[in-house]
C-alpha cells in the first residue's frame, strides 16, 4: 500500500505544484512554460517573504498528488479580532481526481490551524455544496450590481478627491483597519493585499482625504465592451470602503461623472440594502420577475465558514453579549469530520454573558450541523429561520423565541479580502 502524507512544499516540488494547479485551474494561467515558471516564483515568494501564507503537498510515496495555500488571517468578530485560518488554490492532479485526494488537503487544513489553537477557518469554494458536506456553512451573499454611471448620486463636491499612489499605501491601510475594527467579519488587510492593490497597472486607486485622513477610497479598472468600438467600456469597482455619508458621496460624485466614457458600473457587494442609496438599480436586461419585480442585481454564494473547535470558538466569544439572553442550553453538534466537535456542551447565558460547561441542568437542548452552527453564530442566518427549514431539532418549541434572541445578529458580516 502506497504511504499518502501531506508536509510543506521545497522549493523543488513548486514546479509540479503550477502545473497541477494549472490543470485544475486551466483559467489562472496558460500553459506555456514561461507562465508556468513566473507562478512558480510567484508561489515560493508568497511562501519565502509572508509568514501568513504556506503551502502544502499531498504526496503519494514520492509523487505529489496535489496541493493548497494557507492563510493566517485576523477578523473581527463581534468587534474583537481574532486570528482565522484561510485556505485557498486547493488543486488535484487531474490523474487523481475521486481519490479523496481534496478531503486529505482538508483534514491536514483543520490540523495546521488546530496546532496553532485557531478555532474558525474560511474558504473561497470552487463547488458549494460539496464544502457544506465537509462543515463549511454559507457566509454572506455577494450582490452584483451593473447600472449607470447616472445611478450614482451627485453630490456637491469632488474637492477631497485624490489619486493614490504607492508612498499612501500605508493611509490606506490605516483607513481599511479603521473600518474593519467596526465591522463584524471583516479581515485586516496584509501585506500582500496591499502590494497587489498597489502594483497592479490596470488599477486606479482615488480616495477621499480631510484632515490629513484618508476616509474612503475606491480601487477600479475598466473593462471593454466591444472589439470594434474603443469608446465602449464598463468601470469595474474592486473595492469601495467608506467611514462617512460624505466620503461615500463624493465617491459617487466621482462615479456619476463618468457617463460620457462608461457605458455600466459593475458594483460588488455584499451590502443587502444598497439599492437605497443607487438610483435605477436595473441591469439593462429588461427583465422582468413576476409579477413586477425589476432584475437588478445577481446574487451569488461564496465564502464559507467553520468552526473547527466549538468550545474554544465560544470561549474566544466570552465578551461579546448575546442580546442580554438569560438561559442554560444544551448545545448538541453533528460534526462527521471532526469527531472532537461532535458532542454536546452547556452553555449558560446570564444577562447576554456567556459560560462553557461540560455538563449539568438546561432548560432547552439545541442539536445542529457543524455547518448551520458555523452560519447562525456569524448571524448568516437566523435560529427561526433555521427551524422553519427543519436545520434545527430543538427540544422544547417554546424556547425557540429565547433561542433566537440569543443567537440573533444585528449586523450582518461582511468580507472583502479574497485568497
């Protein structure tokens, strides 16, 4: 019987790596050699200079089956920052693929971050569905908006508008960690975001400074629209964060004034109630929804999340006030994968403050997959929610109320960093 292990890629497995990743991920790169070999410096540089990004092989003897790039991450959660692991670039040699072979990258996944006593990952997934059978619960939904420039309202004033260049890129920064620190489920920004906003050509990078502080900043390129008419772009936002109205109106402004070179703006994001703020939200497709419902913006499923050590996530929450709940539960989670989850803990809640036991009296038992759990603590989605789609058994129906105030989240997550 074949030995299959994973470790840390040398630099001499990189090249195999590339071209596993490339196979499995024909759209990252072409397959010539040469762009082969710029990914392979680019992989042991990432590796070699950020000590926040690994990655590994699964080795079958001597032969490298396939491979994954680890992050370490901080977020917010609940507006206390705390370290995550990120996975992402999980890839299987095509010869191996219904080998398990993605499950081994996974399970050693959950090891690394386990050792380093990180108690909740997150994932990019390239199928939904088959992360949600190994515990992953949704994240947000991302919204993507393609409207008019004329959409975005017009403010008074541009006059606090500048360009960006790479001497700012520590402003900017400064100004994302601002707002991260605010906002639940938002990563700090590393290193290497930094760099990739800064020294890529196709972006422009403005951002709206008072007092010596930059505020807001918007990160966009364009994209064409036609081969034969030159004039026919689109303006694709990669990243729009604001600390104040004013900031973002004048971002906006900007926006609004670009309609006699951009044909839509292409807006991702993951704010539920924007179209309060655009004016014609439709998409140009003229379709309609029945009875009258306007197409504006497409919605799509992508960042997963996990708990990957129950008891450690909820003593790491021990701050935060669960709505001032007072109960003691029983907390029962299905978790096939990681068989020190799959149990059950008391958790008694006094005034929304949290403690952790192993047993003793409860008022109501909750039994729940690692997956939902992973969702409903984020505030994803709600308990009631949860229960009227049979996600949830829960003991006594009458507490299905308490039960929902304790879990309920006012503020949903939102995540920009992409891995």
């Amino acid at each position: 019987m074949k030995l299959r292990f994973v470790e840390k890629l040398k630099e001499e497995a990189f090249i195999k790596f590339v071209d596993i990743a490339v196979g499995a991920y024909p759209g990252i790169s072409d397959a010539s050699q040469q762009s082969k070999e710029q990914l392979k410096k680019l992989f042991l540089h990432n590796q070699i200079n950020n000590p926040a990004i690994n990655y590994y092989g699964l080795w079958t003897d001597d032969k490298l089956m396939g491979g994954m790039r680890l992050h370490d991450f901080e977020m917010n959660i609940f507006s206390k920052i705390i370290p995550i692991g990120g996975v992402g670039l999980v890839a299987v040699d095509l010869l191996h693929k219904k080998e398990k072979a993605a499950k081994e990258l996974i399970d050693h996944f959950f090891k690394v971050f386990l050792e380093k006593r990180v108690h909740f990952v997150a994932l990019y997934p390239f199928r939904p569905d088959f992360y949600k059978k190994m515990g992953f619960g949704y994240g947000p939904k991302m919204h993507q908006y393609l409207v008019e420039p004329s959409s975005f309202p017009k403010g008074p004033t541009k006059e606090h508008l500048r360009y960006l260049q790479e001497q700012d890129q520590y402003k900017l920064k400064a100004c994302y960690n601002r707002i991260a620190a605010k906002r639940h489920g938002m990563f700090l920004k590393t290193e290497s975001e930094l760099l990739a906003i800064f020294n890529n050509p196709q972006h422009y990078i403005i951002a709206f400074e008072k007092d010596n502080d930059i505020q807001g900043y918007m990160v966009f390129s364009f994209k064409k629209q036609s081969e034969t008419n030159f004039m026919l772009n689109n303006l694709i936002i990669k990243e729009l964060l604001y600390e104040t109205p004013e900031a973002l109106l004048e971002l906006s402004t900007f926006l609004n004034s670009q309609a006699d070179q951009v044909n839509r703006i292409e807006w991702n994001t993951q704010d539920d109630n924007i179209h309060f703020f655009l004016g014609d939200t439709r998409n140009g497709t003229g379709h309609l929804i029945p009875s009258v419902y306007h197409a504006s913006s497409v919605a799509g499923i992508g960042l997963m999340y996990r708990i990957i050590n129950v008891i450690g996530f909820f003593n790491e929450l021990k701050t935060h006030n669960f709505n001032g709940s007072s109960l003691t539960f029983k907390l029962t989670v299905l978790d096939s994968l990681l068989i020190e989850n799959n149990q059950s803990i008391m958790i008694q809640a006094v005034g929304g403050h949290i403690e952790i036991w192993d047993s003793g009296n409860y008022d109501v038992e909750l039994v729940i997959d690692i997956a939902e759990l992973s969702s409903l603590v984020m505030g994803i989605v709600t308990m009631k929610e949860l229960f009227m789609l049979g996600k949830v058994k829960v003991s006594n129906e009458q507490y299905i109320e308490v039960l929902n105030q304790f879990f309920f989240v006012y503020e949903k997550p939102i995540c920009v960093t992409a891995f």
